[in-house]
C-alpha cells in the first residue's frame, strides 16, 4: 500500500475502508475514472424530486372555530415532526450511501458543491427540500460545466426559497405596482459574492442590483416545489451586469447573465481556491490555485477537466494529513471503517453526540472548510468519547492493530501503533484508532 494510495482514498476520498489501499494500484487513474464515469447511488437517484411531506400542507377544517385552531395547531406540530423524520431519513439514505460507495471522490465532491451551493436547513421550509436538491441539482452536474451547475442550483426551488427570491418582485413590473412587496437582493449578492466571483473581486452594488432585477420572476410554484418563472413579477426594460448590456428578455435574461458570471476570470480565481483549500490545505499554495484557475478558463468551465487538473498538481500529493475532518466526515470515515450504517433516527444521535446537524449551516456562506472552524479542546473530547462509545456499540470484526494498518497504511506513527497494540481490549484498540491524531486528519 502506497502513500499515494492513502492520499487518493482520504484527502480526495472519505477514507480508506479495509481492503481499499490495497486495491489502488495506480492512485491517480483510480481518482480519473471516477469521475469519467461517475455513478449516482440508486437510492439516492430513487430519491423523490418532490416531497411527499407538501401533499399534506394546509389547515385541517372544522366547523367549531375553537376546535379548528386547537386541530390546526396539532396538525402543524404533527407536520412538523413527520417533516423532520422524512429530512433525516433522507440523510440517512445519504450517509449510508457513502459509507458504502465505491466511488468517494465523487462523494467528496458531492460534499464540496452541497457546502458551496449551501442551503440550510435552519430555515423551516427548506427542510423538505434539502437532499432532494442535493440529488437533483448537484449530482447530476458534478462533472459537467459549472455553468449548468450554477443555473441548476439557482433555479432549484431550495435556493430561491433560501435566499427569497421566490417573492422578490420587479419595482417596475405589472406585480410590481400591485403589490407592497418589492426587489430582494439577496440571492442576486450571494450569487456574486459566494457561489461565483467572490468578495473584493470588482462588483458593485449596482451590479447587485442589476442582478437581482434580471433573475425577478425566477420562483416557485405553489406546493409542487417546482421552478417557475413567472413574466408578472419580472422587472422590464434592460438592465447593465458588469458593463454587459441585457435587453428585456424574460427568463432568457437571468440564463445568459448566469453563464456570463460563470466565466469571469474572478469566478475561476474563487472557485479555484476553494478547490485547492479544500483539497490541499487550509492556507491553498498560489501556484496550484494558478493551475486550477488556468484550467477552468482554457475548458470554459469544464469541471471534470478541472478535476484532472487538480489529480495532476503535485502539491495534494506532497502535503500529507494537512486537513482537519469535519464532524460529518469524521463519523462518516469511521462507519467506513466498520461498515456500519444508520437509520435517520441513529444518524441524528450519533452526530448530536459531537453537536452537530446536518445541512445547518448557520449562513449562506456554509461550513468552514479550515481546522479553526472544527478543533477546539471541547471538539477533541467530544470526538475521543464519541469514539469510545461507537467501538462500544460496533466492536472491530478483526485485531485492531491490523485495522489501522489497513486505513492508516505508511502514514501511521509508531506512537499510534504501540498504543492500540497495548490496548485492554479489542473495544479500547478500535476507540484508539479512532481517536488518534492520524483519524483525526486527512
């Protein structure tokens, strides 16, 4: 088992299961077929685009207006837990699926986009809507141009409803004068500042502005989740995005605009950092964000070629355990371990443990991808108890020291090795592993 290996199933996977370090002969063409031929889970493609929880919207009626606001009040409580459960079984569904998978460079990069394209579940109506448009929107344009990823997340109902633009309202439109509502800038700024070309890149607020009045009329319709574009609500007459000229176009508007954004130099140079932050280090070398940026502008946005790029670069390869695993993909790689897979209910426990829910990110900016936003003494207690209970509850089905060796390989201390080789018992040397500085980092 090479070096090589190990960084390609854990600084680019979710971690080595056992066996997989000896199966990769080649790190990089392993890595390249991936995402030549990337696989959707069939459970996750099997996923409802729309969820079964909005057929049960609306106010229960009853004759007695008493009772109609007690019965209101109990099918509201009832909506929500039922929402709640369906939400979490769809993590579930999800987090099995890349326990089991034998594509986790895809499910990286699954991880990635979902966090860059954030959504949260903190705000209520979102909640039936997140996984979903984790599967329909950002799966399917993995390796695809970032254009088509970027329209299909902005027009996926989570995101309009996440950022308001399902009722941002064109001033000068025909709703426009009717209504009290008026121009939500919101997804417009995030669109400019977080998904493409990043702060301090040359925008202005005009451009804000401008953006926000050309994706008007981008919504959704009622309780089918579903985009739609309504002409009532869109603000007419041109508008000017960064120095480009958009004549009164309809939805066409907001398509061209989009594709446009996606080819700024400046979305290359943000898109490119945050891919080598994510998969180099926490600080990205300046010249592997060159070559990633480089990339994307020579393919016109072509992610899979960017993607090559990325496996092709030195530096991931030479700058070994120099990430910090987030809660999600510190238990995710322990499940990998041991094979282990949840129901929503146990997913939803085992990550309250370490204070962490999923896709609840507290802004639109998302998690942090850097070790200050994951490692705190109490970050590193919780994940040591944590640890001791989980090989409580699944303990290792061969020795111990020869299961690090399997997910640890040539990167595995002698310190590390000496103590789960004098552990008490097969439990404690499984809580070890688990614990060690190595588990901790990829």
């Amino acid at each position: 088992m090479s070096l090589e290996a190990y960084i390609a199933t854990t600084r680019f996977g979710l971690g080595a299961r056992p066996g997989e370090l000896d199966s990769v002969r080649d790190a990089r063409a392993w890595l390249k077929q991936q995402i030549t031929n990337p696989l959707i889970p069939p459970s996750i493609g099997a996923m409802p685009k729309r969820s079964k929880i909005l057929d049960m919207m609306g106010s229960p009626k009853d004759k007695n207006a008493e009772s109609k606001t007690k019965e209101a009040a109990d099918a509201k409580k009832l909506l929500r837990r039922r929402m709640q459960q369906e939400f979490m079984e769809q993590c579930a569904t999800r987090f099995n699926a890349q326990v089991q998978t034998t594509q986790p460079f895809i499910e990286r990069l699954v991880l990635f986009w979902s966090n860059h394209f954030t959504v949260s579940a903190q705000k209520n109506p979102i909640v039936p809507l997140v996984n979903p448009y984790e599967a329909h929107a950002i799966r399917p344009h993995l390796t695809g141009n970032f254009a088509d990823l970027l329209i299909a997340v902005v027009q996926h109902p989570a995101m309009l409803i996440y950022l308001d633009n399902a009722h941002s309202v064109g001033p000068n439109s025909r709703g426009g004068q009717r209504r009290e509502k008026g121009l939500n800038e919101n997804l417009a700024r995030e669109i400019l500042e977080l998904h493409t070309m990043g702060v301090g890149s040359g925008y202005t607020q005009n451009d804000v502005i401008a953006l926000a009045k050309i994706i008007t009329g981008w919504s959704v319709k009622p309780r089918d989740a579903e985009f739609m574009y309504n002409p009532n609500l869109h603000e007419p007459g041109a508008k000017t995005l960064l120095g480009k000229n958009f004549e009164e176009q309809g939805v066409q508007e907001g398509l061209q605009a989009l594709r446009m954004i996606a080819m700024q130099p400046a979305t290359a140079r943000h898109l490119a950092t945050k891919l080598a932050r994510h998969f180099i280090a926490d600080v990205p070398p300046a010249a592997a964000v060159d070559r990633l940026a480089k990339s994307y502008l020579d393919s016109g946005g072509d992610l899979k070629q960017v993607y090559t790029t990325l496996i092709d670069l030195s530096e991931p390869w030479t700058m070994v355990q120099s990430k910090v695993k987030t809660t999600y993909e510190y238990v995710l790689s322990a499940c990998r371990v041991q094979g282990v897979t949840f129901n929503g209910q146990q997913l939803a426990r085992q990550l309250a443990s370490l204070n962490y829910r999923l896709f609840n990110a507290a802004s639109p900016a998302g998690e942090s991808d850097t070790a200050m936003g994951w490692v705190s003494s109490d970050s590193v207690m919780k994940r040591i108890e944590w640890a001791k209970v989980f090989a409580r509850q699944f303990p290792p089905k061969s020795n111990p020291l020869d299961l690090a060796q399997q997910v640890f390989g040539p990167i595995m201390r002698q310190e590390t090795a000496f103590i789960i080789k004098g552990a008490a018992s097969p439990q404690d040397g499984l809580a070890f592993l688990l614990s060690s500085p190595e588990f901790q980092r990829r």
